[in-house]
C-alpha cells in the first residue's frame, strides 16, 4: 500500500512528505512544479510531474503504487487572484479534484486527507471558530475547497470513501530542510522576513483601527511541521477503520500583525520598518482556532505554539536558503 501525496513539491506538502518518509511510510509524490520545487522532494521517493487532471499519468501511478491512501495539496490558494480568475480555482481546486477521485477509487483508494482551509467558515460568527461554526465562504478558493469538503461527503455515504479534512488557519515556520518558497509571496511571515534579509525595505501594516488590543488583525499561526504531524495522525487515524471527520487545525492562540513584526525584530536582531496601510476588504479583526476535536479524537499537540518558534525556524531556513529552492 502506498500513500499518494498531490503538491508535494509544495510548502506545505513537502513537509508532510518528509514527516512522512521519516516514518516509514510508502509515499509517492505528484506535482505539476507550477508552484512545487522538485528540488523539495527526497531523493529515493518515487515523483511524477504532472496535473492532477491528466488521467492517462494518474492511471499508471494508481497501478503501479497500488495507492491506497491519499493527502491532497494541489491546489491554487491566492484569495485575490480566485476572485479575479474563478474558473482556474473552480476548475483545478474542485473539478480536477472529482475526476482524480473518480479514478483512484477505480484502483482501489479506501481514504482520504484533504487540505482544507479556515476560508470555508466565511466571516466568524464567533471565536475560537470550531468545526460547528456555519460555513459560508465568501470567495472561489473558500467556495471550491467547501464544495470537494461536501464530495468527499457524498462519496463515503455513497462509497465508503473515508476522510479527514483538516482546516488549515495560517501555516508559517519550517523545517531544518524545507520552508515557505512561493512567487510571488503573500504570506506575512516570510513577507516580513524579507526586510531584515535585505529584499525589500518595509513590511505594509493593512489596518490599524481594528478593536484588537493593538488595532492590528489577529490571526492563529500553525507550525508547518506541527501541521504535518496532524497529517501523519489523520492517515493513521483512517487506516485503523475509523469514520471521517473534519478537523480545524490551528494552536488555539491569535497573534496580531505588530506582535509577528516586533517577535521577528527579536528574532533576526534587526529593525523592521514598518508602513501603516488602509484596511483591506474583506480582512476580519480576528480569526482563532479551537482546536479542542484534533486534540481530543486524534491526540495531537503541537509542539510549536509559540509565535517565537514559528519565525526562528523560518528564519533559519530562510536564512540558509536566501534564494529559495
């Protein structure tokens, strides 16, 4: 039995795929490298560059691996670009996702690990969000990552396909060997890293009037490697027969954007300009985790929670990987 891991030449995906080999387990990798880096992937697993959507390439993966198991990463994930371009979020996060379901199961697939994400809840209701809160995305990436949420559904009450979807909240941090290498970048913590690494002047504060203690955004930062632990959990939890859940997946804690800037000055040594920007639409004051149910039913516990740790290790990595992969 081997475990197929979609996007993991990606961020995220490349440090489950590490999690994973140093665990033992069988793994094989698909990535079309648009936004993977095949330098992310160990040397020995087997990887195939390709799209989740070519059939013929999934076909031969199916039987030669005899893939049982499957942790899906492939997906766009810029909110402002999937308003701009709908159908590439429709198409690539939810109709490429139904054919290379439609086919696995085909070959054998018993189960599944779906990166979800936050952005399916909408606008909070209240907080901590958990897995009850009402979802109402608000944009095509939350909109297409809500919709395979609800195939994956219908498939196990009409297969037995079992999953787990894990709701990522935000990712930062890496490992001593694999970190955050997108273009363009759009997430805080590397976007600040970058000033003290010399690519750029300032970081941009969007919003300081916000009822927050501070006036900035909060938002619950998950560990990467953290993250990948829930993953390794969540396939163990699967392959022992169990139901499918959905799981929210962050440290229970907010930070706002002053505390992540002023915790990297005290990490990299060095000052971090900063600009007051306006309010970005759609930006909510705060956005927080319970993550009481992943800590419960799969008994994980992050081991990273402090904002001090995430950074350091992005740092670090970032620091020996100045121009990326």
């Amino acid at each position: 039995m081997s475990i197929l891991i979609t996007g993991g030449a990606g961020y995220i995906g490349s440090v489950v795929t590490e999690i994973l080999r140093k665990a033992g387990e069988d793994i094989v990798v698909l990535d079309s490298l648009i936004a993977g880096h095949r330098e992310a992937v160990g040397q020995g697993i087997p990887f195939y560059e390709g799209d989740i959507a070519n059939a013929p390439l999934l076909e031969k993966i199916a039987k030669q691996h005899n893939i049982e198991q499957l942790a899906h990463f492939a997906a766009f994930l810029s909110v402002p670009e999937s308003v701009e371009k709908p159908l590439k979020y429709f198409g690539n996060n939810a109709a490429a996702v139904i054919s290379m379901l439609e086919i696995l199961m085909k070959h054998g697939l018993k189960n599944v690990v779906f990166s979800s994400t936050c952005a399916t809840y909408g606008e909070s209701r209240y907080i901590p969000i958990d897995e009850a809160h009402p979802q109402n995305p608000t944009h095509p990436y939350g909109i297409s990552k809500y919709f395979v949420e609800q195939v994956l559904d219908w498939l196990d009450k009409a297969h037995g396909l079992t999953h787990v979807a894990l709701r990522y909240f935000n990712v930062a941090g890496a490992t001593e060997t694999h970190g955050e290498d997108h273009s363009p970048e759009i997430h805080l913590i590397p976007l600040v890293l970058r000033v003290p690494m010399g690519l750029r002047e300032s970081i941009a504060i969007y919003g300081t009037d916000y009822p927050t203690p501070d006036g900035t955004c909060i938002r619950d930062y998950i560990h990467v490697a953290d993250l990948a632990d829930a993953h390794l959990k969540a396939l163990e939890y699967l392959e022992k027969g169990n139901a499918s859940e959905k799981f929210n997946l962050g440290n229970g804690v907010g930070f706002s954007v002053r505390e992540v800037v002023k915790t990297a000055e005290k990490v990299t040594g060095k000052t971090i300009p900063a600009k007051e920007e306006a309010r970005r639409p759609g930006d909510p004051a705060v956005l927080v985790a319970s993550s009481g149910k992943i800590r419960k039913i799969l008994r994980w516990i992050p081991r990273y929670p402090e904002l001090d740790s995430i950074i350091r290790g992005a740092w670090e990595w970032h620091r020996a990987y100045p121009a990326g992969y």
